[in-house]
C-alpha cells in the first residue's frame, strides 16, 4: 500500500458520521443527506450552525474539513472548528485542514482546489476572497476586523472599520502568517513564513516578506 492510499484509509477512519450528516441537513436538507458534498472529520465542532453555505461543486465530498496532517500537528489536540453566522461560499473542492477554524458573520468566498492547512484560522466579519489554487501553510490567522475599535480623542469617527482581504490564485502563504483587515495579495504571490500582511501586494509571481517584495518573476510548484 503507497503513501496515498494510507492516508485515504486514514481519512475514512476519521470520518465523523454525525458531523457529517449535521452540516449537510443544515445546509442543503434531505439532499445533502443522499449526497453529502461536505464531509466532516470526528474532530470538527460545529459551534454555530447557522447563516448560509454555498457550493457550486455538488459532489460527494467536494468539501473536506478536518482531515489530514502536517508532522508538527497532534492531531488528537486540535480540533476544527465551524462558526458560521454568514455566507460561505465554496467555488469548487476546498480542504479545510485538521484544526482549522473559521467564524464568519460575513462573506467568506473560497476558490476551486483552496488548502488551509492545519490550525489555520478564518475570521471574517466582512468580506474574506481567496483565490482558486491557493494554499495556507499551517498557524495563519486571516482576518478583516480588528474587533476593537480606535478613535481619535474627542472624535467619534473610527479609524479601523473592518476591511475587504482579497487573496489571488495560486498564492502559496507561509506557516504562521498573519493576514491583516485591507489586504490584497496578488495572483501567483509566494508570503514569506511568519509575515504580517497589512496592504495591497500588488506584484505577481513575487515573494513578499511581509508587505515587501523580496524577490521577482517567480513561480512556485504547486
Ligand atoms: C519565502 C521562502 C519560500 C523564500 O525562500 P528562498 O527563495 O530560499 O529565499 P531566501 O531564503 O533566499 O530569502 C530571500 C530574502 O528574504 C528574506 N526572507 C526569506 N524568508 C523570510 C521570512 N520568513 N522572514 C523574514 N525574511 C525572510 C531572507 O532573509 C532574504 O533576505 P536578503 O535578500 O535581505 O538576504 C522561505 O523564506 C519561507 O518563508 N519558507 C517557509 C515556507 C513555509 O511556510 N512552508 C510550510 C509548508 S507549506
């Protein structure tokens, strides 16, 4: 048996009937029972259950959550977990990795073939776009709020409404990155490890450090 075929096994095993069949009847009713385009790992905690789920892909198993692994992560320890109040919008296939989390009150658009790898956090109270093809390493953290607001003295005016992220296609995004409220990454793009995006990384096929270009006219294997 090769290395894939272990992992399939490996995956059925964890599959979480109950999660499974919660998600879908929610979502898409009886029919998400006979076709079941999520498929949910025992590790995953639905929190919240409402808002709405959008997937083009209709077949079985187009959206993973909670499955797979990386060497570093214990998967016994870090549970997944789904909080949605909003729109989630599923373009295609998408792998939500083993303990990735997202809590959306907002809309959160993710393109065909999407990896967020293990422990890697959504948070979108406005409005989230990835891109087809792109893949977070594990420990991101995206989000467009800040959750507290900041105000000159004496001016009512806030000064850090939450903001539009937009992230391209094929943007491969570094291990323990932080994507910041107003971010665009662009097409193509490599984020270093351990970068803090706050602006608009507006050249393709570039690794950025951060918000600075570092190096031009790459290509990465996906
Ligand atoms: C982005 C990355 C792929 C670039 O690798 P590379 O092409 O070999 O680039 P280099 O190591 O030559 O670095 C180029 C420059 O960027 C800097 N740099 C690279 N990564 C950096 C980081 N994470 N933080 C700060 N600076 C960084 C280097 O110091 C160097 O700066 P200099 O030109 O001023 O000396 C790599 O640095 C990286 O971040 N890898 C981690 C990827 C990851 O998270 N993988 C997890 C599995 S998906």
């Amino acid at each position: 048996m090769n290395f894939m075929e272990k992992a399939k096994i490996k995956n059925i095993l964890e599959v979480g009937i109950i999660n499974t069949i919660r998600i879908n009847f929610y979502y898409f009713g009886i029919k998400g029972i006979i076709c079941p385009y999520i498929i949910a790992s025992r590790n995953l905690k639905l929190k919240t259950l409402k808002g709405k789920v959008i997937v083009n892909n209709k077949t079985i198993g187009a959206i993973k959550i909670g499955f797979g692994s990386v060497g570093i992560l214990d998967k016994k320890y870090c549970r997944s977990l789904w909080e949605n109040k909003g729109i989630i919008e599923f373009l295609g296939t998408s792998n939500l990795g083993a303990g990735s989390r997202i809590a959306c009150i907002g809309h959160l658009i993710l393109g065909d073939k999407t990896f967020i790898n293990g422990n890697s956090s959504i948070i979108c109270r406005k409005k989230v776009i990835i891109g087809d093809n792109t893949v977070f390493s594990w420990e991101c953290l995206i989000m467009d709020t800040d959750f507290h607001e900041i105000r000159d003295i004496g001016d009512s005016i806030i000064k850090n409404p939450d903001r539009d992220i937009v992230i391209g296609k094929y943007v491969w995004i570094g291990c323990r990155t932080t994507i910041l409220k107003g971010s665009f990454i662009a097409d193509n793009s490599v984020i270093a490890a351990c970068s803090v995006v706050t602006g608009i990384l507006g050249k393709e096929n570039t690794v950025y450090v951060s918000n600075s270009p570092k190096i031009s006219n790459v290509k990465w294997n996906y």
